[in-house]
C-alpha cells in the first residue's frame, strides 16, 4: 500500500449523528467530525428527522474534518480519491424532483406509524405476513421504507400530489445525500445502492431488481424509485458549491452492510453493530438463505458490478443504546452516556431485575409490534445500579436471541469456528467502548467477543468500498488487514447452569410486554 500519500473519506450518517472520517492509505483515519441532530418525537411511536438538516450536518462535518487534517499537517484536498457513504437504513424521504425540497419529515426506520398499514395488508394479501418473504427476503413490517411509502402517499397531500404529477422522487437516506451531493434538481444522480435497496421491501434478493409483481400489488410507481448500483463503484462527482467537490462517490452501503465488510466478515463470519440499536448479521457466502425463525435474509455486499454477491441472515434490534439515551434524558438517572458502565458495575448482579426496552415494539426474532417496554423483578432493594446493569444486560440478550435463531437456521457447517472449535462474535460500534457490556455479552453468550482496534467499523468499510472502486486497494489488500489488527477478547466467565436459569428468566419477561399497545393513557 506505499506510494504518494492519498486519502479516502467516509460519510457516516447514522440515526443521531452524521460523521466524516478522512482515512490514511493504511486504512487509519487521521481526522474526522461528528455532528449531531434534531430526533422529532410528534406522537407515541413516531420519529422523525429534518432531511435537510441532516444534509447541514453531511456539510459541516465535511468542512470541519478536512480542516483539522489541515491543522494536523495534512493536505487532503487534490490527494483525496474518493468517498464513500453509509447510512441508517429504511428511513424514508420523499421530495419533489422540480424544487429539490422535501415534502415532508424523513420517517425514521423504528417508526412505528404504520403498523395499521401492516395489518391491512397481511389481512388482503393471500400470503399474510410473509406475501413477500420468497422474492426480497422480508416479513411486512413496520420497519421497512415501502409502508412508510404507503404511509405517505395516504396521508400526506403533498406527496400524493407530487407522486400523480411525476414530481415525486423517493430514496432511504443515501440516495436522498448522494442525489444532493451530485447537484440537486435537474443534475442530482437518483441512486441507491443493492443493500439499501434490499432493505425497501421492493427489491428481488436474487436479480438485485425492483420487483415489478410487489410494486403492482403495493401500487407503487416504479418512476419514484432510485437506479440500483454496487457497493463498490463510482456513482458519481461531487458538485460545486459542497466541499471536496470534484471527488468521487464510489462506494455506498447501508450501515450494517458496511459495518459487515469493515469487520472483513467473509462466509460463516458473524458481527454484531451496537449503536442507537442492535445489528447482528451473519455472512451466508452466494446463496440466499431462508429463515424459519424469524430473521431476515439480506444483502451482505457486493464490492463491484460485476462482482459476485455475498448475502446474510440478519437480526435487528431496535432498541439497545438509545436505552441508554433514554436512561440519560428520559429518566436523568446518568448525566452522560458513558456513566452507565460505572453504576452497572456499583451491584455485582441486576438483583432479578430484567428490563425489555420494547419502546416501539420488538423487531427480530419476535416481530411483535403491540409490545412496550416493561421492567420486571423490581423490589424494595432494587436501586439505580441494579437498573443500569439491567439496561446494560438487555442489549447483550437481545443478541443472544438473534444469534441463537442464527445457529438454527444457519446449521453447524453455516457457521465459521476458530482452530480452537469457537464461534467468535465480531463486535463494533459507539456502546462497544463499554468493557462490563463486552463481557455481560460473552457471559450470556457462551462464546468469545472480539473488539477490533477501531470501533468505527461502518465508516471504514464504506472507506474500503470507496478505495476498492478507485485503486487504491485491491480486494485482497483489503481482506489482509484481518490479521494486522490489535483485538480484545472478552471470554465468557459464567458457568452453563447460570447462563441457561438467565436466559429462561429473559424470556419469560420478554412475554411480559407482548399486546400493551392499547395500555390506555
């Protein structure tokens, strides 16, 4: 990887924060710039976000990283090649192709406003919950963007408006950035790429499509729907007026996906993404593979055109850090995030107490959308250690859930093993700083957890996408830092006995908060 110095930035725009990375030619990144923004709240179950103020933040992270790079003595501008993005999934815009504004708030992916869609729709489709599991992979819920496309064209004028006239263009938060990026309205590029795409509902997991049959039965135009594209290759040139314009768009993934290729996760290789919620995905090689315990099939990447496509079974888990968001402003029982794992460790136990942050309902592998939260086991001895702990433990069985659904539908030859015989949980993001999670998560698990160097996992594999596209590093090149990196292992110290009593009380409170959607106020 020598030669002249050369760089590769990263957009990273999450769900409350958007960042840029400027990455070295070794893949390290020298300076970046976080920002974070507005979460609206309109009504119990709703979220929302300002699609242009996220494009502020795309901006001002932007200019801020390439200064502090500047101020660490390194010229990024005319040595930066590319850029890559990376994204929260399933959040959904809609805007007029003619003004370039949006026609209404961008609807977050844990929104739950949809849920009566849902119910209509598995009560007219022949199939019920599962009409289009077959072709893209996906249960309907209330998770992915063509219900909250329905939801906006029913309840919405403006969009139904613009969507009769032929003014409306639709895109998940990637294709809302990069069709921005490129120039807006009548020079914007309208792309998304094959793993966002994965996550609409639309899209055919086997020809990588928008599935005309799906669009039909959802009358959904076809016209408002993005062209789809790799992981891996050059979308476009950024435009006058943004920084770095000129620079190349070359790779584009959706967060989890990118996180995946970040942690080099080839086939039989599972990671999990903590961030405002959980991600598990396990790489299944070239072949869909169906499931019969509720997760997902997905896309895990395909890093260039003509590349050959990696696919996963996918878990998400709507709720994990952003407990902890709630336990800091809900609650004011921590004054900031990184509180938390000094008052878990103030108790050695949660003192029976079990916590389900079902706040919008429970995605997989329950899939149950009249849950709500509930904590359970409290006593007169329970204090704000014990919650904590609990808040803690919550996300590490959530996990659990999804990789034990994972091992069932995988099989052993499914799953990759260490020369020891173990199955090792690749683990990234925010909350992974966290070392007492790190371990509940081993302990509960049964198996080790490996933390790499750099959490930032989901920016770095949209900066090797980006590079990949442009020639500044080969596949393999890629793929060889597995073995270079610094990890830390957390190995399970929790006897079988223990790990198995915890569990089944986990469960029994998880049935605790099925149907109190209708708790009245």
């Amino acid at each position: 990887m020598a030669g002249e110095e050369v760089f590769i930035g990263s957009i990273d725009q999450g769900t409350t924060s958007t960042r840029f990375i400027i990455y070295d030619r070794e893949a390290k990144p020298i300076a970046s710039h976080q920002v974070e923004f507005t979460q609206y709240y309109p009504e119990a179950g709703w979220v929302e976000h300002d699609p242009a103020e996220i494009l502020e933040s795309v901006r001002v992270c932007m200019e801020k990283a390439v200064e502090k790079a500047a101020a660490g003595g390194r010229k990024v501008e005319g040595r930066l090649k590319a850029i890559g993005l990376t994204n929260q999934r399933e959040t959904t815009v809609m805007w007029s192709k003619s003004t370039g504004l949006p026609l209404y708030n961008a609807i977050v992916w844990m929104d739950a406003r949809t849920s009566s869609i849902c119910k209509r729709l598995e009560k007219e489709l022949s199939g019920g919950r599962n009409h289009f599991v077959e072709t893209c992979g996906l249960p309907i819920s209330t998770y992915f963007s063509a219900l909250k496309i329905l939801w906006l064209m029913e309840n919405v004028d403006a969009v139904r408006e613009a969507v009769r006239s032929g003014d409306a263009l639709f895109g998940t938060i990637d294709t809302w950035t990069i069709w921005n990026l490129t120039g807006g309205c009548g020079r914007g590029l309208h792309a998304t790429d094959c793993s966002n795409a994965a996550r609409t509902m639309l899209m055919d997991l086997k020809t990588l499509d928008w599935d005309r049959p799906t669009l039909e039965t959802l009358r959904i135009p076809i016209e408002i729907l993005p062209k789809i594209v790799s992981n891996s290759e050059i979308v476009g040139a950024i435009a006058d007026g943004w920084p770095l314009s000129g620079v190349p768009i070359a790779g584009c993934l959706g967060d989890q996906h990118a996180a995946m290729l970040g942690q080099l996760c080839r086939k039989g290789q599972a990671k999990s993404t903590y961030g405002t919620g959980a991600f598990i995905l396990l790489n299944t090689g070239e072949e869909v593979v169906g499931s019969s315990h509720g997760l997902l099939s997905t896309i895990a990447y395909k890093l260039g055109p003509n590349a050959p496509t990696n696919y996963a079974l996918e878990g998400s888990i709507a709720i994990a850090g952003a407990a902890v968001q709630w336990l800091r402003d809900g609650l004011g029982i921590i004054r900031t995030a990184g509180e938390i794992e000094k008052m878990a460790e103030s108790v050695e136990n949660s003192g029976g107490v079990y916590f389900v942050p079902a706040f919008n309902g429970l995605f997989a592998p329950w899939w149950k959308e009249d849950a709500r939260g509930v904590c359970v086991g409290i006593t007169r001895f329970t204090n704000k250690g014990h919650l904590a702990r609990a808040v803690l433990e919550s996300m590490c069985f959530q996990v659990n859930d999804v990789l034990n659904s994972m091992h069932k539908d995988a099989g052993e030859g499914g799953e990759a093993r260490s020369k020891e015989g173990e199955f090792l949980l690749r683990v990234d993001g925010g909350a992974t700083i966290n070392n007492l999670l790190m371990q509940i998560q081993a302990d509960l698990l049964g198996s080790p957890v490996v933390r790499p160097a750099d959490i930032e996992t989901t920016a770095l594999g949209a900066a090797y996408a980006a590079g990949l596209a442009v020639g500044v590093w080969t596949e393999e090149q890629i793929f060889a830092a597995e073995h270079k990196e610094k990890t830390t292992i957390f190995r399970p110290k929790l006897d079988e006995e223990q790990r198995k009593r915890r569990n089944e009380s986990w469960y029994k409170a998880v049935t605790r908060t099925f149907d109190l959607a209708e708790l009245a106020i």
